[in-house]
C-alpha cells in the first residue's frame, strides 16, 4: 500500500553499502571491533512533527497517528545509515 502512496511521492537520499574491500581498508590496523545488531533500528527514528499526518493509519478504533518511522517507508533505510554515520562521526572526534 505505501508503494503506492506514499513511497511513490518520496524524495529518498542514496546513501550505497560499502564494499567488503573498502569495509577492510577502513579496518586497517584497527586492534578493537564492534558488532551492532542495527537490523530494525529505523523502527525508532521519530517522525518530525509536521510529517506525522502523512503516516497517519485508518483502523476500526479510529485515526492512529505515527510518531516512528513504520515498516515499509522507502526512506528509512537511508535516513537511518545517514544518522548512524553522523554519530559515529562524533565517537572517533
């Protein structure tokens, strides 16, 4: 259904995977990693306020009113690794 909505009417960031190659270049010499498990983190990302209406549900109890980023928005996954690279920007400062 959001394919059809409100994906389609989306201006969604490119943020590409590294490679394998670049991922080991940018590990090398390191002495300590880190494993996160980010699988669903974009499920905790807030809707700004003025966005809210536009992922607003219909269920049969009423207007249900999103203030997280839901499954399914095509802008999650690059809005979600766009904040992921700024808060690790300030870990290494």
């Amino acid at each position: 259904m959001l394919k059809l909505t409100l994906n389609s009417n989306l201006v969604v960031d490119n943020h590409p995977l590294r490679t394998i190659d670049e991922l080991f270049v940018t590990m090398a010499g390191g002495t300590s990693f880190l494993k996160i498990d980010l699988i669903q983190v974009y499920l905790q990302l807030e809707v700004r306020e003025e966005d809210q209406h536009i992922l607003m549900l219909s269920a049969h109890q009423g207007l249900y009113k999103s203030t997280r980023l839901m499954y399914g928005i095509a802008s999650a996954a690059a809005r979600n690794k766009e904040l992921i690279k700024k808060h690790f920007r300030r870990i290494r400062s």
